[in-house]
C-alpha cells in the first residue's frame, strides 16, 4: 500500500525504485603531476549566499491517486515536444486521508500531519532529471508525462529547478564528439540546447580502441566528462581531453590521453576556457570553494584495480591563476606509520581556504581523516583523526562527527566529533564523543545529527557548540535489524528528515513504513509502506526527495506530492532500463 498523509501543503517527495543500488560511491582520487602554469601560493576572500526565504502552505485536501500511463515518454529534441504516454507502470490504490492525531513520535500508525508545512516558494516543484539507460529525462513531479531530454548522455548536472548541463555523444561531420550542452527550462516549450563545448571529447575508431576502462575515448572513463557547477549555478567546470599533446602510459594503455581542466559560464557571454594545461596525467574531480574562488581537483597516472592508487591535491583560481599543489601522496608520519592519499576521497571544502578529505592505504582499517589548511604554506596536511569512517561536516559547528572506527577491524565503535579550527598543529586532535553506543552516522544539518544506535533505532540529536549531546534525542523512524542497510537525509533547510531501509520482511518486528519523511521533532509527514526496498535517498531543493531502490525487477521513479491541494501519488517512469539520479559524487 501507498500512502500519504493529509496535511497542510508540503513538500515534493520522489522515489525511484531500481534494480541496482547505485549508492553514490565516495568520490575516486587522482593524481600527482606538473604543468606550464606558475605554481603560487593563495589568498582569498570569502561571499556569504543570500537567506532563502520561507512561506507556509494552505491545507491539503484527501488525496488523489493518479494511476500508472503505458507507453514510451515523449522525447524532446530541441525541435519541441512529441506527446506520447508514460512508460509502463504498476496502478496505485486510493487511500484516504487519515484524519487522526499523530503522536509525536513515528511507533503510532501512519496517519496525519501534525503542524504546517513550509517550502521556500522556488523550490515548490523543481524538476527532476534522471539517466535512464544512458538517455537523459525529465519530470516534472505535478505534470503528465517524463520527457526525454537527450540520448547517450555521459553525465550531468542540474541547475536549478529547471535547467540541466549535460556531456552528449553526437555525430559531428566525420567524427563522433561529445559535446558539454546547456539546455534551459528543459521540456517547456524550449530552444535548442545551447553547445558550450563543441569538442570535449572523441569517440576512437574501433581499430584503435584498446580493452579495459580506456577503450572508448583514448582516456580513462573515471576521468571522462566529469561537471562541478559553481556554488551561484552560474559556471561549470569539467575535465576535457587533450587531444593534440602527447599521450602517457597509464594502467589501461601505454597511448592514454590526458585530461585537462576547463571551464564555461552559463550565460554563453563568453567561449568555455582552458584552466589547467595538462600533457602527463589525469586531472579528475573538480570541486568549487564555497565561496566560488576555486575550484580543487585531483590528479593521477591512473584510477587502479581495486588495489588502490596514489593521488595528489592541486587547486586553481576560475579565471585560471594561482595553480597550485596542495598535498599528496605523501601525508607524513604518525604512530610510527607512513600514511598515503591512495588514493584521496572524500573532497570537501570547510572553508574558503580550508579542505577536508580522507585517504585510503594499507595501513589501518579505517581511512584518517585531514584537513589541508592552504594558509598554512604546507604540502603536509593536518591529521584530524585516524579513525574516521562515515564523516559529516556541521558548519554551524565547524566541526566534523564520524563514526569511530577500530584501526584494526574497522568495527564501528560510536559517533564522535572534532573540530577544524586547530591552527599550526599537525597533531591529531581532541575528539568528543556523541554516543559511545552508535554504529552509524547518516547526516548532519546545522547543529543536529542522525545516527543509529546498536539496536538499529535511528535517533535525531542536537550538538553544542563543543560537539557533544545537548537535550534529548529524538526517535525518527521505527527500530530495524541492526544488519538492515538504513538510510536517512536531511532535507537541506534541516526542517525534514527522509528515512529508507533495506528488504521489510529482513526489517525486524516493528520497522515503520519502508519510505517515510519526518519533520525534526519526529513526528511523521508522508510514507509509502508497500515497497520491497528502500535504497539511495537524495533531496533536489527543500521539496522533493528521491528513493533509488529495487523492487519487482523493474525500476520505478514514484512522486509523493503534498504541495497545496489534495495530496497525489503517482508512478513518474517505470521499466526495466537502470535509472541514475546524478553523478556518482
């Protein structure tokens, strides 16, 4: 059974159910390598974004069910929009509202919503764009039919609610190119997608592909067509192949072209840009400062076999200067141990000049975790803590919790924090424990995390400013096994939490539906509780959130809307083709 909850208006909520968990994997590294630029050291200011604004919604009606339609999605070409049913999907049954008072924690049955919903009145009803068998889509979660965008699409990124970036393989004269696109207002009546990148890469005549991950492109696929967007959605960086310069010996290949850095605006003012040259290795991951100066990236010879592979930390300025390396692979020495980015994961910005990361080696079980400092005039990062496994970053705390891992087993051993502002020591720092008794973290939004304790009941706890536990906490969802796989998202304004487990029947005695959203409090908003498995959660603004999951052997994209009026479920896309909600970081 399918159900929502009648409320005031609320959110958007979006479940895509598939045959494969395609968990987002923590980011692979690259590595170490020289270029033509001038290496210097930085300096930087930081640009605060503007408070979004919030607005509360009216009261919802019953709600409506809006059964499954048969055919093939219309596809959009630049040309304009071809009607046609969406694809094959399974009916849902009415169910109607329930009038009763919800208690504040979710152990009662699932029923009604408690208190007003707000939504920043931008991000009401955003778009949703998918990979679909290689094909990009788009759905609109309050209209008829999911349209699709383009074919054989490498990778994308969404701009906003409504526009999309994408890398393309198209055929261009005698060659087969891919090509970095803009296309605004996808599916509405639009233009013809704008080509920002005419060239980034080329598709190799079969004779001279070679096997493994470099076959297709001459460059490894885990560098190829990668997109950052910039924190005002106004510019993307992505890597584009170096085509005329010499080729290098990488792990596929001994004639393996390397990838450069490059940039565009989104407003077509002016022609997409080289960054950082490249003519010996694989520049991967970009990765924008918050506040929009530069861009991180990592560079290597080759991504490894599972065995790892060493990685180096560079950064560039977005009009192109002040290149410089950062660190790695050599991270230095403690306990006794020599430690390795190999390789690097895990990139994250914590400040204009501050920037996490993780490392893999075959030291310890569980990754350290550092902080490069850049204004510190360092290669050596600072070592937060050896015994880092999931990690999440609280700004308003300026702090990181992660769970504690044994070094030697990688048993999880409760949720702890640590701080970043340590300046000038390269020890490892004090670390404050949250619970001792949690086996898993699963977010942070501004002062409060979700974890989940030995017994497998997921808690919502507030941190002060110290890092540990302050008031209660809160129960969100219903105790599973211990062994079920569990997710759970913050909603990026922290006022909800989207919750998702693994199979029902592995679940425990008293689970809770298998999708549910919850406000902070606990008390329940919306939840489906016929699913055969949850999956990959992922909000797209403060009003839709999506489940990726499998169910049936067929994937399903499911939209919950309790956005103002009667609240509606609805099957988006069904089939048997594997959906992706993004990239893969």
């Amino acid at each position: 059974m399918l159900r929502a909850i009648k409320g005031r208006a609320g959110i958007w909520l979006v479940i895509t159910v598939g045959l494969s968990l395609l968990l987002s994997a923590c980011a692979e590294s690259g590595g170490l390598n020289s270029t033509s630029q001038a290496v210097i050291p930085f300096a930087g200011a930081t640009t605060p974004a503007p408070a979004s604004s919030t607005a509360s919604l009216t009261t919802a009606a019953p709600i409506t069910t809006v059964a499954a339609q048969t055919s093939a999605p219309p596809l959009f070409d630049g040309s304009g929009v071809t009607t046609a049913a969406a694809p094959t999907a399974a009916a849902l049954t009415t169910v109607p509202a329930d009038t009763s008072t919800l208690a504040p924690t979710p152990t009662v049955p699932v029923g009604t919503v408690v208190a007003p919903l707000t939504v920043a009145p931008a991000q009401l009803n955003p778009s949703v764009f998918y990979l679909r068998d290689d094909a990009l889509y788009r759905v609109q979660p309050t209209g008829n039919k999911p349209v699709l965008v383009a074919q054989k699409v490498l990778n994308f990124v969404q701009v906003g609610g409504t526009d999309v970036v994408y890398m393309q393989q198209v055929t261009s004269g005698a060659e087969i190119v891919v090509q970095l696109r803009l296309l605004k207002e996808a599916g509405v009546n639009v233009a013809t997608p704008k080509v920002l990148d005419e060239r980034a890469f080329v598709l190799l005549p079969v004779a001279q592909r070679t096997k493994g991950p470099v076959e297709e492109y001459g460059s490894d696929r885990r560098a190829v067509g990668e997109l950052a967007l910039s924190p005002d959605n106004s510019q993307v960086a992505y890597t584009r192949a170096n085509l005329s310069g010499p080729t290098f010996g990488g792990l596929g290949s001994e004639k393996e072209h390397p990838t450069e850095l490059w940039f565009a605006v989104l407003d077509g003012s002016a022609p997409a840009r080289k960054l950082v040259p490249n003519d010996k290795d694989y520049i991967a991951r970009p990765l924008w400062s918050s506040d929009g100066n530069r861009i991180a990236f990592i560079r290597t010879t080759n991504f490894g076999t599972g065995a790892g592979y060493p990685t180096a930390i560079w950064s560039v300025y977005k009009d192109g200067t002040r290149l410089a390396y950062l660190t790695g692979p050599k991270l230095g020495q403690y306990n006794g141990s020599t430690f390795e980015a190999s390789p690097a994961i895990n990139l994250k910005w914590v400040g204009p000049m501050a920037l996490s990361f993780q490392s893999f080696s075959q030291t310890t079980a569980a990754p350290p975790l550092w902080l490069h400092d850049l204004s510190q005039n360092s290669d050596l990062p600072r070592l937060l803590t050896l015994e880092s496994g999931q990690t999440y970053f609280c700004p308003q705390l300026r702090r990181f919790v992660f769970v504690k891992q044994d070094l030697k087993t990688g048993e999880a051993n409760g949720v702890f924090s640590v701080g970043i502002d340590k300046p000038g020591d390269a020890a490892p720092s004090v670390l404050t424990a949250v619970d001792g008794g949690a086996k898993a973290l699963l977010g942070c939004s501004d002062n409060t995390i979700l974890y989940r304790d030995g017994s497998g009941q997921t808690y919502a706890q507030r941190l002060n400013e110290s890092g540990s536990a302050e008031g209660a906490k809160v129960k969100v969802a219903g105790a599973v096994k211990p062994s079920v796989s569990l997710q759970g998202v913050f909603s990026p304004d922290g006022k909800y939490i989207a919750v998702a487990h693994g199979y029902l029947s592995d679940s425990g005695a008293n689970p809770g539906p298998l999708l549910a959203v919850y406000r902070a409090d606990g008390s329940l908003v919306a939840s489906l509780d016929d699913l055969s498995n949850g999956g990959t959660l992922k909000w797209f603004g403060n009003g839709v959130v999506v489940l990726l999951a499998s169910t049936n052997n067929s994937d399903q994209l499911v939209g919950v809307s309790l956005n103002g009026g009667a609240p509606v479920i609805k099957v988006l896309d069904s089939g048997k083709g594997l959906l992706k909600l993004g990239p893969d970081r």
